[in-house]
C-alpha cells in the first residue's frame, strides 16, 4: 500500500515522504484496512520493528487534523522520553488550514504525583506513563476530557503484578470518560490477543511479518543451529559467547547480550572486552576515548571507572544500577556503531529501540528467591529476541539461545523458538491492587455505591476474563479498610472524606497512609530516623534485601536507636523481624544520602549503583512528601520537619546546603565544595572571583553557574595555561569593564 493512497492531511504525507516512507508494510496496511484511519479502536500485535509506532503517529495526527487531541501511555520513564524527541520532530507539520495553529505541539509528564499538569492540555500529543495518566485522572485534570485518540504502547504489561492493575484501571476509566475515544493498543508479544483485542473493542492486527528476517537458534557443539541449517563459528575463546559476538563484528554487526543478573552483566562485558578490543579500528577508538571521558566526568563511584574501561574496549553493560546520564551514553555510543557490544539484563528488551544484528540470550535461568534459578517466561524470550535486526541496516537479525547439551538445545526449541507467547491475565483481582483504585474510582465518580463500584469493575479485563462473583469480597474487604482509616464514609451512597481525597491525590496506597497516620500518632520523640523509617515501613517503598552480616550489624543500631522508632517488633517472637530490619537498612541509605555520604561509599556499603541510589532517593521524597501533607492536614507539627527533609531528599544534603544545591548543574557535590570554601549563599557567589569558582567546580561548570544566577562572564586561559576570568565586553576590547557591569 503506498502512503499517497491514505486519507490524512497534505502536510502529513509530505512529512513522510520527506523521511523517505513510500510504502507500508504489509501488517500496517491491514491496520489502514481495518479502520485506522476511520477512529476504530486497533490491537495490533506485531513484532518489534514491524511498524507499530508508524501506526500510532498516523491515527494520532489524523485526529489531530480535526481539533483532536492525543495521549500516548508508555511504562517506562526512558521509552516516554525517547517518545517525545520523536514526536517533536512533527513540530515541522503545520495544520493550520485543519483547524491549527502552526506546528504540532508536544508534551511530557511522568512524574510529580500531585499535579494536575493543566499546561500540558495546550499540547497536541501528550507522553506520560502509565502511573502518570492515573494520577492526572485522580486530580481531574481538566483536558482528561478532550482526549480524542490514547496510545497504548506494550499493552501486554497488562499482566504485570507490579504495572498491570494501574494500567487496567486507567484504561477502563479514559473509556468511560471517552466513550468515543479511539484506543491504539500496541505490542510485539501477546499470546491470546483476540481476547485483549476484544476487551478493548478492537480491530486486531495480528503478523509475524518483519522488515528484517529474524532467524531463531541455538548454539551448540561449535554451531548456531537453525531448524534446517546450521552456521559454524570459528573458535578464537574458551566462551562460547564470545566467538559468537567476534564472528558477528567481523561480519559488521553489533551484539546485544542478556544476562541473568547485574553481576553477571559487568563480568561478561570486562571478559569480552579484551577480545573486542582487537577488532576496533583507529577512528572507532577515538570516538570511544571521546565517550569514555563523558562516562567519568557524569558519575561519582568506582561503577564509572570499569563502565569507563568497558567502553574503552568497545564494550559496555546496561542495567538500572547506572545512573541515566551513563545509560543514556551506552545507548546512544551503540546507535552510533562505535559501542560494539552491550550487556544487559532483560530491562533493555522492554521498550527501547536499541536493536542490534545477532541478539545472545547467555542465560534463559533468573533467580527467583522462593523456587532459586527458574527459566524465563516464552514472554521474556520474545521480547530479547525481536530486538535482534536492525531495519534498513541489517540484511537479518539473529537471536541465539546457548546450550550446553544435545538434549538442552531441543528443549531451547521447543520451550523458546517453537513456542507461542503466554496469555496475558488481569492481575487486578488481589485486595493489594484493588485498594488504592477503589479509592480512587469513588474519589473520581466513576462510582458512588457499592453495586456501582461492581458495574464499574465489570468493565475491566479482570471481568473480561473472570466471573467477578468472587472479587465482591475482596471489594467489600477494600471498603471495610478505607472506612475503618477514614478515608470513606457512607453505607448505601459512598463519600471519599477530605483524608481519602488527599490519599488519592498523593497517589499512595491507602495503606501507606494508614502506616504514617497511626505511626506518627505512636510516635514520641520523632527524629530523621523516626520519619524515614516511617515512610520505608509502607508498602510503596522498594525495600532493600538483608545480606549476611547485615542482620548483626542493622539489630545493633536498633538497639541503640530503639527509642526513634514507633514500634520495635521483638526479634524472637515476630516472624516480620527480619522485615523490619530489611525497613530499617532502607531508612539508613537514605540517610546517609541525605547527610552527603558519598555515593561511592552508599554503593559500596549497601552494594547498590548510582541508579538505584536515586531511585530509592525519588521514592523517599514522594513519600516524605506525602507525610508532610498528611501531618499538616491533622496538624501535627512534625509537618514542617518532614518538609525540610523531603527538599533535603530532593538534593541529596544537608540543610545549610539547600540555597547552593538549588542553582540547576550545581548538585550536592559541587556545592559542598564551594560552602566549604565559604561561598555559602548565592550573593557569596556573585560577589567572588570567578577564577577561584572555576578552581573549585571547573571552569565550564563555573560558567554555567554564573549564567544561571543572571551574569554572564566567559572564563578563558592565558598562554601560560593559567585560568583567568574576562566579561563578555573586555574580550571585546573593552578592557576598562568591571564585573559588577554584566550582571543582569
């Protein structure tokens, strides 16, 4: 099908025709066929780099083109963010003779629970997570309502224990308040679309078609084999792997490798690199020198300095213990070529485009702590292997599985290779995914009773797929709790009181609420402990692991604190001690963050990245946020200390460094440095030689300091090397300027 051939807007096609798409492939002319373009509702299931994107674009700016307006759901912060610099490429499309004002405008939200985002609804297409979308609809934001077309992307997170409820119960509300609403719901791996595609109401795009061949195999006795044919790999290691990944570079391609833990991740992509490194070429290792000194200068623990000699091979891995700033260098030095090789676990395969030649699941086990090590699901498999071809560039893609025995390499194919998808299943009906969404369905008015509450739960694809006869318990057991905590009122006609409403707005589970309410109510001499301990009790708060050695240390700083906590459970009798203890460990990184351990020492003491540090940094100021208004609404007077903690969270430091920490590019380091020096407030800073700021922070960083307090003052070197510090007029010959003269 030619793309001249579709009903959109002049500007579109051009658009398209400018980035060189003529045709569609075969499963997007059938989506165009089944009602794309006409606002039917369309599930289509096809693997990745099949078009699914393509497709969205297309129904999103045809509605567009008639005054609509576009949300696009995606489950991962970094895929909303890859999402949106695509999209903002449509600013060049101007709709103006359909109803528009110059370009197509685009939007992001995906965090700040507690914000309605009003100015996002000037915006065409709007990106935001899954979570985020709920929380819009929690405090009714007003544009929720003009919502012409929604965006799914990977709907088959539906079955995420963690993802799939909030997802669900998004999805079932924006059909209600748009019953008109077209719904594009897109995924590369889902084993019974026909009922997800039913639910939704959907026209169901259903293909194995890809632009890139993708050739499925195992690797044993010294072959990838494939069914019929088999490729030798030249031996040049004692690892299988990696002659499989020197055979591919060889070839010009890149590898992607997915490993079973982090662990793993690192040890393989340093074990690799020293044969990689043999193939780079002159120019490529220049490129990498160039990447590798981006990876130091953005990371503050030892994890840069071997991600750094990883690179510097040719080799790098990926995992959520990096922080954004490193993830995001290994992504974008792959998409260059000049990476070769990334190792990963299974993150990678959720979402981003990052495709490569030959795709090697090294381990199919994970490591689960109730069954030890566990295959993955068929799932898993097929999302890591869909990345394998990268269209336009690879004449095929590859993904290969290892084995160690004849015997393996048959179960590989029939449990992996041959293997369909599992069925996506509602993970909607447990009392701790039903609590928060009761809530916030009666906050919102999508329900006022309890038989309209069940009416708005056989709406769901948990009712789709379930007789809802037995979730009336459950549903009953939710209404039970969030009277007895205050937080609903009403027997026949249900009513969210003000707490309720404010614990949907926060956008925690009402049973967190209740932990802080009754923990501060115990509470005696409160404390930073006291406070953060509180918040890592709640279920919301990812909860770090006890190690051997922990339990001794951790029980000993409880003993000698136990007056901080509201409650100690007794370690010989309370089967949750340990637990407690896991609560305890958590509270104590985030205080050391907040008291500028450096993140070295955090990663090392607690054996946790950079990234994991401020994920767990990102949590703690939600909920300390939380408490915060929560203790202000009863009056407490522990509000105003939770307030201070929760900015000091934000930064990482402690108090006196809050005005520094502020100025954006600064951060707790910098500014430690610079109060330490007795630069300790803003005018301290304006009032300074800018050659001793560019001593103690760098000179470019010094420049972008000063900048952003409003002077502009360019530093520059002498020919003897030595720093010196000129305004903009005396480079200009005026050399009579004073420095106070360039402040804004």
């Amino acid at each position: 099908m030619e793309i001249r051939s579709l009903e959109i807007p002049e500007e579109v096609l051009r658009f398209y025709l400018d980035s060189g798409i003529e045709h569609l492939y075969p499963p997007q002319a059938e989506a165009i066929e089944k009602g794309l373009l006409d606002g039917r509702n369309i599930l289509a299931a096809i693997p990745t780099a099949s078009g699914k994107t393509l497709l969205a674009e297309l129904a999103m700016l045809k509605s567009i083109s008639k005054g609509g307006k576009a949300l696009y759901i995606v489950p991962l912060r970094a895929l909303a963010s890859e999402k949106f610099d695509r999209f903002r490429e449509f600013s060049s499309i101007n709709l103006r003779d359909h109803g528009k004002d110059g370009g197509v405008r685009v939007g992001i939200s995906t965090g700040d629970f507690e914000s309605r985002d009003e100015w996002l609804g000037s915006n065409d297409i709007i990106v935001a997570t899954s979570e985020k979308t709920d929380s819009l609809l929690r405090n009714e934001t007003a544009w929720m309502e003009e919502i012409t077309t929604i965006v799914v992307d990977e709907v088959h997170l539906l079955d995420s224990a963690n993802r799939g409820p909030t997802l669900e119960v998004t999805l079932t509300k924006l059909m209600k308040l748009n019953p008109e609403c077209q719904i594009i719901a897109l995924s590369a791996t889902i084993g019974n679309a026909y009922e997800v595609a039913d639910w939704l109401g959907a026209g169901l795009v259903l293909s194995e078609w890809r632009p890139t061949d993708l050739m499925e195999g195992v690797y044993y006795g010294g072959n990838i084999n494939f069914r019929g044919s088999q490729k030798l790999i030249a031996t040049a290691s004692k690892d299988d792997t990696i002659n499989i990944i020197l055979d591919t570079l060889e070839e010009g391609g890149q590898c992607l490798v997915f490993e079973s833990s982090r662990k793993n991740c690192v040890g393989f992509a340093k074990k690799a690199g020293s044969k990689v490194s043999e193939l780079l070429d002159r120019p490529t290792r220049n490129a990498l020198d160039g990447i590798v000194e981006e990876v130091l200068e953005a990371g503050e623990t030892g994890a840069s300095k071997v991600l750094a000699q990883c690179i510097r091979n040719g080799t790098a891995f990926h995992h959520a213990g990096l922080n954004s700033a490193h993830r995001k260098l290994v992504e974008d030095g792959f998409r260059a070529n000049i990476i070769k090789v990334i190792c990963s676990t299974p993150t990678l395969a959720a979402g981003l485009n990052l495709p490569a030649r030959r795709v090697i699941i090294r381990s199919y086990k994970r490591f689960d702590p109730n069954f030890g090590m566990q295959p993955i699901p068929v799932l898993e498999y097929k999302q890591m292997a869909g990345r394998a071809g990268r269209p336009h560039l690879d004449p095929y893609g590859e993904a290969v599985l290892i084995a160690r025995s004849y015997g393996e390499m048959q179960q590989l194919f029939d449990n992996y290779i041959d293997a369909g998808a599992e069925d996506v299943w509602s993970k909607l009906g447990a009392e701790n995914a039903l609590r928060t969404h009761v809530l916030s369905t009666i906050v919102n008015g999508f329900a006022t009773t309890r038989d309209g509450l069940m009416e708005f739960i056989e709406a769901t694809f948990f009712a789709h797929q379930n007789d809802t006869r037995g979730l009336m318990e459950v549903v009953d057991d939710c209404l039970d709790f969030l009277k007895d905590h205050g937080m609903l009122e009403g027997d026949i006609q249900l009513m969210a009181t003000p707490l309720g409403k404010l614990v949907s707005m926060l956008y925690i589970d009402p049973l967190s609420a209740a932990i802080m309410n009754e923990g501060l109510d115990k509470a005696k001499d409160i404390t930073e402990l006291t406070l953060m301990h509180l918040i890592c009790k709640t279920p919301d708060m990812r909860q770090l692991y006890l190690r051997s050695g922990d339990y001794e240390l951790i029980n000993d700083f409880v003993l000698s604190h136990a007056e901080e906590f509201t409650e100690v459970p007794n370690q010989f009798k309370d089967t949750d001690y340990e637990w407690f203890l896991g609560e305890v460990k958590t509270a104590l990184l985030i205080l050391d963050w907040i008291n500028e351990r450096s993140m070295d020492d955090i990663s090392k003491s607690f054996n946790v990245g950079e990234g994991d540090i401020h994920a767990f940094a990102e949590l703690a100021e939600w909920l300390m946020h939380s408490l915060s208004r929560l203790a202000r609404v009863r009056g407490h007077t522990v509000a105003d200390m939770a307030g201070v903690i929760e900015k000091r969270i934000h930064y990482g430091a402690r108090p006196e460094l809050m005005e520094l920490a502020g100025i954006r590019g600064i951060g707790r380091v910098r500014a430690r440095r610079l109060y330490d020096s007795g630069l300790r407030t803003i005018d301290d800073i304006r009032k300074a030689d800018p050659v001793i700021i560019g001593s103690l922070i760098g000179t470019k960083t010094a420049e972008k300091l000063l900048m952003e307090i409003g002077m502009h003052i360019n530093m520059v070197s002498d020919n003897s090397g030595r720093a010196e510090s000129r305004t903009m007029d005396s480079l200009l010959g005026n050399e009579q300027s004073t420095f106070s003269d360039f402040e804004k």
